[in-house]
C-alpha cells in the first residue's frame, strides 16, 4: 500500500473513533431530526391543507402541541399516574395467586403421577425455599418493576436527563425552523459530483421517517382503543393505566407488546385465573391485527423490514446507544435500509456489477 493508502485508512479508523465516543450525542442528535420530521410532516400537512405561509404553520403546530401536552398533563395523566401506581402495587398479590395455581397444578400432576407422596417434591423443585415463603410476591414485584423502569430509562440521573431532553427539544425547534439550511449543510459536506444523488436519498430517508411516524401514530392509537374496549368487556380493572400502556409500548416492536400484556394479566388474574387467560387471547388477536389488518393499511408506503431484521436491530441498537436505542430501533433501521439500498446497492454494488459483465 501506498503512502496516501495507509493515510486514507488512517483517517476512516480515527473517524470511526471519534464515531464511537461521541455515539451517545449522535443517538440524541438523531432522536432531535425524528422529532424534527414529525413536526415538519405536521407543518407540511397544515400547508397543503389550508395555503399557510410556514412561519404561520410552524406557530400552530407548536401551539397545538402545546395545548395538546397540558391537556394531557392536567386530564390524562393524573388518573393514569394513579392507575398505574395501583398496577404495581397489585404486582406482588398477583405474584403470589400465580405460584398458588403453579402449586395446585404441581400437586395434581404429582398425584397423578407419583401418587399423593410425590406433590411436596415437586413443589420443592418449582418453588425453592427463598421463593417458597409469603415474601416471595413482592421480591419477584419489585424484580419486575426494577426491570421495567430500567427497560423504560427512568433509574437514570434526573438532572442529566432534562439536560438531554433540553438538548433535544432545542435541536429538534432548531431543525424545524430551517430544514433546508441544515439539510444543505449536510449536503455541502460531501464530494460535488454526490450531492445531486445525497439530495435524493435524503429526502427518501425523510419520506420513510414520515410514513413510518404516521403509521406507528395511527396504529398506537387504535391498540389503545381496541384493549381499552376489550378490557372494559372483559371487566378488567384499572382500564386506562392498562390502554395507555398498550398503545405507548406498541411503538417498541416485539419487546413492548410482550410488556404491556404482563400488567393487565397481572389484575385479571386477581378476579379468576379465566380472566388472565382471555386478556393473554385477547391481546394476541389486537397485535394480529395491528400486524395484519392496520399496519398494511396506514402503512402503504412504509419500508418494508423484517422481523428478524427488526428484533437485531432491537439487540445492537440498545447494546450501542441504551435505552434510547432501543426506542429509536425501527426509525434508526428504517434509514439505514435506505442507506444501504440507494448508496451500497444501487450506487456501488449495481455499477461494479455492470462493468465486470462488459468486461
């Protein structure tokens, strides 16, 4: 290799150095720009609708936005901060109802098989002595809700936390308020003869974060609705905490689904055990249906990703970035098969392909 070969390499090693210790400012970077396309497809959408110059449409989105959060703050999330506390509280007694029908069972299945001597062996191998006792409710309640607040980021530092958040607001207002400029400025970065081409690919990285943000919005609403009835059918207490839950952690594909069953499982299994079985099929049947029926339906235009490529993308994103990756999973994937269909494939792959078949 020569002189300027091992430079070259050099300077994609120290990038990708620089890359990595400041990952945890380029994953809020990217968190502003989502937050910043969803204002802008919101922006867009009142433009097209109603002819408004866009300083005018950027102000009422924001004021919309505004009034919609303190609305949210004052009616929605009193009861459901309250609803949700009960939820937890709750954890421990459905806990222990849960290892008392794993003994029946255990016992019965030992009587049947073993005779009446062999139940206390198999409660012993189910159930062993720590768990066994009365604490054993509120030990494994207190696992699950230490588990779910660190799934959730909420054992962080509080203060560090708002400043991120004010760091992505603040991009995100920023963003918004300029697109074109920021988007030229990225543009402007790279060689002269691939800005026409990046002009392009960009703004398909922004059509795909717009139909997937619209589609997940759609979708996370109507998985709130639909448990929210189904519940309320089932009689199932504590309806909102558990509605909201659902539609909040539908935006977290495979993870959030299998979460937000656990906790109205948890309630119905305190009226019957029927209950936690019918919630377990009736939640089933909903995300059939987000997965079938309302997904392919809002989603026309939606990138298409697998769901093994969603679940690894799940994995590395959350081992990279934390928490937050683990959010930012299917926006962070959707750009990336872009990415790698318009520049690696067409623009690399494709062209190479050409000549070794002239040649």
């Amino acid at each position: 290799m020569k002189l300027q070969h091992w430079l070259g390499l050099c300077a994609v090693l120290a990038t990708g150095v620089l890359f990595w210790s400041l990952r945890d400012v380029l994953i809020h970077l990217f968190a502003a720009i989502v937050l910043a396309m969803a204002l802008c497809t919101l922006v867009g959408a009142l433009r097209q609708r109603w002819n408004l110059p866009r300083p005018l449409a950027l102000l009422a989105c924001l004021f919309g936005l505004v009034v919609l959060v303190a609305v949210g703050l004052t009616v929605i999330v009193p009861p459901f901060t309250s609803q949700f506390q009960q939820l937890i509280l709750q954890l421990p007694s459905a806990a222990k109802a849960l290892k008392e029908l794993l003994l029946q069972a255990s016992s019965s299945v030992s009587a049947m098989v073993y005779g009446n001597g062999g139940s206390s062996d198999w409660s012993q191998l189910l159930f062993p002595k720590g768990l066994a006792d009365s604490q054993g409710g509120p030990a494994i309640a207190s696992s699950v809700t230490g588990g779910f607040l660190s799934i959730l980021g909420l054992a962080g530092n509080v203060g560090s936390g708002l400043l991120q958040l004010l760091f992505v607001v603040a991009v995100t207002l920023m963003v918004a308020v300029q697109p074109h400029a920021y988007k030229n400025v990225g543009i402007q970065m790279l060689p002269s003869f691939y800005r026409r081409r990046a002009h392009v690919i960009l703004k398909m990285c922004g059509d795909a974060l717009s139909s997937w943000m619209i589609g997940v919005l759609i979708s996370s609403v109507c998985v709130a609705v639909l448990a929210g009835i189904g519940l309320s059918l089932l009689g199932v207490k504590l309806v909102m905490a558990n509605a909201l839950l659902a539609g909040l952690l539908n935006v977290i594909p495979n993870v959030g689904p299998t979460l937000s069953t656990i906790f109205p499982m948890s309630v119905a299994l305190l009226d019957a055990p029927w209950k936690a079985l019918a919630v377990l099929g009736l939640y089933i049947v909903i995300q059939n249906l987000e997965s079938y029926v309302i997904t392919p339906s809002v989603m026309q235009r939606q990138v298409n990703l697998l769901p093994g490529l969603t679940l690894a993308a799940q994995f590395v994103f959350t081992v990279l970035f934390g928490p937050l990756g683990l959010l930012l999973a299917l926006p962070l994937a959707v750009v990336l098969q872009v990415l790698i269909r318009e520049v690696i494939v067409h623009d690399l792959l494709d062209p190479w392909k050409r000549q070794k078949l002239a040649s």
